[in-house]
C-alpha cells in the first residue's frame, strides 16, 4: 500500500454538500466535503449558522451527521494542514433547509359586514403569534384585512400562513314595504341585486315573481360571497272603481244628456278630452271614460248616444164637413214622418186635440190653426 501524502500546505477545501437539502422538522442529515484535499496531518472542523452567527460542532472527519434541526441551517467545513507550514481554508457553504410546520388558515376568503369567522391555524400543540397580537390556535374576525399566524412547537419547528379576508358583496333590500295591487290584475314583485339566488316564501327562486293575491312576501337574497339580505313587501289588493254610463241610449235632435262617471274624488279621462265627472253629450256617437282611484287602479265604460228620428210634417190639410155638420171641418197632417204623436190647437179656445185626423165644429168666423 501507498501511504497518502502529506498535508504541508494551504489545503483546498472545495464545497461542502449534504446528503439532503430538504428535510422534515427536527431531523437530521449528514453533510461531506466534495473536491476537497487528501492526505494526512488535515484537520476538520465543521460550522453551522442559523442566523445567530457560525458555531463549531463535530469529529474530526471529512463527512458529519448534523444535530437535528428546526429551521434552515447552512454549513461548512474548515480544513487545516496541522504540518510545519501548513495553514487553512474554509469551504463553500451548503444550505438544509427545513419543511415548516403543517400551518394552513386556508384559501383566501371573503367575510360578510356584521357576520364573524373564526380563523384556525390548523395546527395543534404549539404556541401562536398572530398579527393582530393574538395567541391561541384560533382567532374570530369581524373585519376584512390579511392576518397572519406563526406557529411554533416544542421542538423548535416553525410553520407560517398568511390569508386575505376581502369585504363580501352585500345585497341591498329594495323592495317597498308596501305595494298596491288593483284586483284582477297582475303585479311583478323585484328582488333587485342581480347576480345573486333568491329564495322567496312562495318557493319560486327567480329574481322576479308575478303576484295575483295579497299578502306578503318575503325573499331571501344571497350574494355569490354568501352574504345574505331579507326583503319582504306587503301586497294590499285594492277594489277598482266601478263604472257605470248606463244603456246605450238615443236623444232628439238639438237636446242633450248627462253622463255621469260616478266615483267623486277620483280622476277621469274621456275620450272628449274632459277630465271631469261629468259630461254634457248633444252629439250621437261612442262615450267612454276611464276612471282612476288613489291606487291608480282604473275602470273603463262605454255608451253609445244615437239620435231619434225628427218628427216632420209638411203642413196640414183641411176639409169641410158642412154637409154633415154645418161649422164641421176635418183636419189631417201632408207627409208625416215619424210622427206617433200630436196636438191640435183649432183656435177658438177649445180644448186640444192629440187625434192624428181630428174634425172640429166651428162657429162662423176666421181661425188660426196650429
């Protein structure tokens, strides 16, 4: 066997390695210069540094199993030729670093205004600084911001997270605390905030709903932060006012009529252009008016006005009856049209007559006939 040379210089430590660069909390590894200097009279001195400075630690050899460790540790070796003339160098430092504890508060989140959350730090036995200054394993919120949490175990071993708790969407309640339905008619009911789900009392899960009946209804609306708002209106049915022009009727030529919408206090709309409850009608044609009560329901009708024919005569004939009756005349209309009726005056003073050919005995004289 050859003897190794002998150290009697600066010896050439190279790099130090490890036989892992990642280990589990509180385990160790073995650590070995690579490309160093051999030969006899080396001495080596291994250093660890955890951020308080190098401390010396090991046996006298090439290769060092490392103490268990708890948070990223780097290091190195220092070589020194013992021999006459000999001196020392120091290696490339290698860094461990360590898998921090299992420490989770969980997936960035949101948090609703006037709702609390607990935040859990996921880990148990250790001891726990949050950001807020608190110590326990969990903390309750009220407020969005980032909080961050530092666990750290009996051994030594440390673990971090961090979680941004962002203001959640709240629905706004816009619906009215009250709301008229005129009967028979449909009204639509709108829950606002779209984008949200809604969960209303009739089981219907839309935005909107159609309503026929009173009562009331309320919706639960959720925003996709899951932060919740509650509306609810009262749905008060209200009667339509009633309407009533009366019969299709006719009038005579140059009379009029009154119609009458009824309802005093309300509003009304007629296809004349008057806004009043009533109105004079002297020409033949369709009335309708619109009536609308304090709810703004309305009611609507309608009559149709004709004119009755005029009753026409040319004139009037006469003829004598002396022959049966000395003074006796006899009297009929020329041309009557739509005549049912009439009133003789002869013109002496004697009582009328409403025979249609009426005679009349007279006295000797003139007489005006109507």
């Amino acid at each position: 066997d050859i003897a190794p040379p002998s150290c009697s210089a600066t010896p050439v430590p190279r790099t130090a390695d490890a036989d892992a660069l990642l280990l589990d909390c509180n385990t160790s590894t073995t650590v070995r210069l690579s490309g160093n200097t051999l030969g006899t009279g080396l001495h080596y001195q291994w250093q660890y540094n955890n951020g308080g400075g190098w401390t010396s630690f090991g046996l006298d050899a090439d290769t060092q199993v490392t103490p268990n460790l708890a948070i990223p540790t780097q290091f190195r070796c220092v070589v020194n030729c013992t021999n006459p003339g000999g001196s020392s160098d120091t290696s490339a430092a290698v860094t461990v670093d360590i898998n921090p504890l299992p420490v989770s508060l969980g997936d960035d989140t949101t948090i609703c205004p006037g709702t609390t959350q607990v935040l859990d730090a996921g880990y148990s036995g250790g001891t726990y600084l949050w950001s807020n200054a608190a110590t326990s394993q969990t903390i309750t919120i009220t407020t969005a911001g980032t909080y961050a949490v530092k666990v750290t175990a009996a051994n030594g071993c440390i673990g971090h997270d961090t979680i941004a708790v962002s203001p959640g969407w709240q629905p706004v309640n816009s619906m009215p605390a009250s709301v008229n339905l005129c009967a028979g008619t449909t009204i639509t009911l709108n829950a606002g905030n779209a984008g949200c789900s809604y969960t209303w009392n009739t089981t219907e899960t839309t935005q909107y709903i159609d309503v026929t009946m009173s009562g009331n209804y309320s919706v639960d609306i959720m925003s996709p932060d899951h932060c919740v708002a509650h509306g609810s209106t009262q749905v008060i049915e209200r009667a339509l006012p009633v309407v009533d022009l009366g019969n299709d009727t006719a009038i005579c030529p140059g009379d009029a009529i009154v119609l009458n919408a009824g309802n005093p206090g309300n509003t009304f709309s007629w296809n004349t252009g008057a806004t009043t409850q009533s109105v004079t009608a002297v020409d033949s044609g369709n009335y309708a008016v619109m009536v609308t009560n304090a709810y703004d329901c309305h009611a609507e009708d309608t009559m149709h006005l004709a004119y009755l024919s005029q009753a026409y005569a040319e004139g009037f004939n006469f003829i004598p009856l002396f022959y049966e009756e000395l003074g006796k005349v006899s009297f009929s209309m020329l041309n009557p049209r739509d005549v049912i009726s009439c009133q003789w005056d002869f013109g002496d003073g004697s009582p009328f007559s409403t025979d249609l050919t009426p005679s009349h005995v007279y006295a000797s004289g003139n007489y005006l006939v109507t």
